[in-house]
C-alpha cells in the first residue's frame, strides 16, 4: 500500500507542476482498490472498514481522468 500511494504521489505531483502524467499507473491503482474494496465489501456482509479502500480507489480514479481544457 505504501509503494502504491508514493507511485500515486508521483504521478499526481508532477500532473500538478504541468510534466506529462502517466495515467496509467493511478488508474490501475485506483481500479484495484475500487474492486477489492467492493468485493470485500459486499463479502463481508457490508462490512464499513472496507470502505477504507473504495473511497480512496474512487479519489484516484477521479484524480487519473484526463484534465479538459477549457
């Protein structure tokens, strides 16, 4: 979880100062935690604690969305 929320740090730091952003490995990211976190979640009976892993796999895929120009 660390190695994947520093991949995630990077990526989103050099999106903010305007680098090419790699999208791809936030979105994988992101995609494991939503599914894991759901499959869990729905596992376990709804379960909250797994909420822990939907809500930040939600915020990274909205994080990896390309940005629109205006």
């Amino acid at each position: 979880m660390l190695a994947f929320g520093l991949i995630v740090i990077v990526s989103f730091w050099r999106r903010m100062k305007g680098s090419p952003f790699a999208w791809f490995p936030s979105t994988i990211i992101g995609a494991t935690y939503l599914i894991f976190g759901t499959g869990a979640f729905l596992a376990t009976k709804m379960d909250p604690f797994f909420l822990v892993f939907i809500v930040p796999g939600i915020l990274v895929l909205a994080g990896s969305l390309p940005a629109r120009a205006s």
